[in-house]
C-alpha cells in the first residue's frame, strides 16, 4: 500500500500531473459535427505493475441537451476493476472543462440515480449525465484509484451546435465576486458551473481575494492563496467538499495540462492533512548521514485532518511542469453552497 501512495504522490509532485497532448486540438474537427473523443492525451499515470485502463464512448454530442459520458474500467488483463477505493467522497471523479477556460464541471457516477450498483462494478462501467451548455471543445478527466494503482486519464470531446464558446478571456483580476449554488444533495452539484452567470459584480456575493507569487516557474512549487468574505464578514464556517478544506482543478488555458489537487486552511499541513511528514535517514553527498524530512502520505488519511469549519483564509500548493497561462478553478463548500472561483496565473519558462 505505501509503495502504490508514495507512488501517486511522487506522480503528482515531479509531474505535476501535467498531460500533455500534440496535436492541435481541432487537428480532426469537422464544421460543427461532433466526432467522438478526438484525442485521447497521453497519461503519465497508472502505468505501473497493475496499470488501470480507461475507455470512453459518448453518442453525438450537442450543446444543451443532455449527454451520457460513458467509462469503461478494466485492468490490465481487460477485465473490469471491481475494486476502486472511495477517495474524495466519490470513486469515479468526473472533472469536465470547456475551451473557454470558463466553463466547468466536477460530477461522479455517484451523483446520478442510484449512484454505483454492484452490477455497474462486475461490469467496470460508468456513467455520469451533463449539458454541455455551448458548442465547442471540452476536455474531459477521468480519475479513478485501486489498492494498486491510479488512473488520471483526459479526452478531448467536439460538442455541436450553435451557440458557441467564448475565447478564453485573459483576466488577472485578484478580487472577484463569486454567487454560490445551492447543493443537490451532499457535496453534488451536476450542471455546468459557467463564469458568465456565477461572477457577481462589486458586492454581489461571496468577495474572494486571491493571491499568487509574482513569478512562477515551470518545475518549481508555489503557494496560492484564498481569502473568503460574505457582506463586511470574513467566512470563518467554510466546511469540507468531498473530503477536502477546497478542490483545485488547474487547465492551461489551451487545455493542454491538467491538475486536480487540494486545499488546506492557512496554517495547517499541507493538503489539509494528507500530508505526513516523516523524518528518514538519508547519506548526504559528503558521505555523512543526516535526518531529512519526507514527504510521505497515507491515502487513508484523506480528509481526516480537514477541520469541520475554517476559513476565512485557504491556501493550496502546486507544481505546474509547463510554461503558460492557466485557469484556476476552486471550490469550496459554505453551509450547503458550493462556490467556485476562477483565477488566472501566469507560469513562465523555467531557465
Ligand atoms: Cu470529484
């Protein structure tokens, strides 16, 4: 079990969880018709001793009408995983972002119906439902984890219709007005999560004050920060999301990198509790042995650390491996509202 999470953490802490992908994204693009998955990237994970495979099928897809996005889990023998762990609340983590950077979902099987039967788990198949809202290009992620291995894996999907998406719209503003929505049943909110209708102006809704490192290189860790204010109040009552203090879905903003990471309160370990550091014995460079702090985790200790109520200030701690412009999607949860927030950051070439 260590070995498999120190595996998924030295994943997410040299890679960054960075997929890349080469070719353009509308490399096979017809005139608004969609094509099924177009691309599926590259993944950097879940290629161990006992890989996790996903495909994934979806019918013809159009803007604002409701779409079946359908995985298929199998081993590396083909056969269905029967065995995924909860991790985050949910087994399946579905996390859906559009082209313009702007548009964006955070859904799981779970979420639908009767969430996962064990007739959905005999047959490794999964499906969550969502509107993509316009037409244009969105990339889905899949992440999904075993006692033995982790699965991050993107697709690229062509949504048809009219009313397109937005080019992305570069904005470095720090402080934004965010309107939450209202939970649809614990930690579960299904429709698309859309900038356009959830920034408020000055004074309309949650004031969130973002704070990012002036420079931030490719390869080298930084710090966001979060400040949460209702009204004259600081939001001091934030509680869990799935199992985390906040959710952090990172996109360059040409789609060609993904992460999904965590936040803590300010002042708490790091991933808000996930984090164990342990001191090992490690022989220096002189020959000299001396304690150094690691960095180990325990995936059981998921969420167990997160406060029941903190805030107002989040903090969240990343690499990104490639220069860019990224979109950073956050939410958090305040007594049964979900409210996202979208921050820009600049990642320059590392030297
Ligand atoms: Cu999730």
């Amino acid at each position: 079990m260590k070995k498999i999470l120190m595996l998924w953490l030295i994943l997410v802490f040299t890679s960054g969880c960075t997929i890349e992908h080469d070719a353009p994204l509308d490399e096979h693009m017809e005139d608004g018709e969609h094509i099924g998955p177009m691309a599926e990237m590259e993944d950097h994970h879940g290629v161990e001793e006992t890989p996790l495979f996903a495909e994934f099928e979806v019918d013809k897809l159009v803007a604002a009408e409701v779409a079946e996005l359908r995985f298929h889990i199998t081993d590396h023998q083909d056969e269905p995983v029967i065995n995924l762990m909860v991790h985050h609340g949910r087994k399946v983590h579905v996390l859906i972002i559009g082209e313009d950077v702007a548009t964006f979902a955070h859904i799981h099987p779970e979420d639908f119906g009767s969430g996962i039967t064990p007739e959905m788990e005999a047959a490794g198949a999964y499906s969550v439902k969502y509107t993509f809202p316009q037409a244009g290009t969105y990339l889905v992620a899949l992440e999904v984890m075993n006692p033995d291995s982790t699965l991050s894996k993107q697709f690229m999907v062509e949504v048809g219709g009219d009313d397109a998406l937005d080019a992305v719209v570069p904005d470095m503003g720090r402080i934004k007005y965010f309107t939450g929505v209202e939970e649809q049943g614990e930690d579960r909110y299904v429709d698309p999560y859309m900038l356009s209708s959830l920034q408020g102006g000055i004074g309309k809704g949650y004031r969130v004050t973002f704070d990012a490192p002036q420079e931030i290189k490719a390869g080298e860790e930084f710090t966001i920060s979060y400040r949460f204010e209702l009204g004259e109040e600081e939001v001091t009552d934030l509680e869990p999301f799935l199992d985390a203090a906040m959710h952090f879905v990172i996109v360059r903003d040409d789609l060609g990198a993904l992460l999904h990471w965590h936040g803590r309160p300010r002042g708490m370990s790091d991933q808000g509790g996930e984090m164990i550091h342990d001191k090992v014995m490690e022989t220096s460079s002189d020959g000299h042995d001396e304690m150094v702090e690691k960095e180990d985790s325990d995936m059981m200790h998921l969420g167990a650390n997160v406060p029941g109520a903190f805030g107002p200030d989040l903090e969240g701690t990343f690499t990104l491996e490639k220069p860019g412009r990224y979109q950073v999607f956050g939410q958090v949860n305040h007594q049964g509202k979900i409210i996202p927030s979208w921050f820009m950051i600049e990642v320059e070439d590392a030297e």
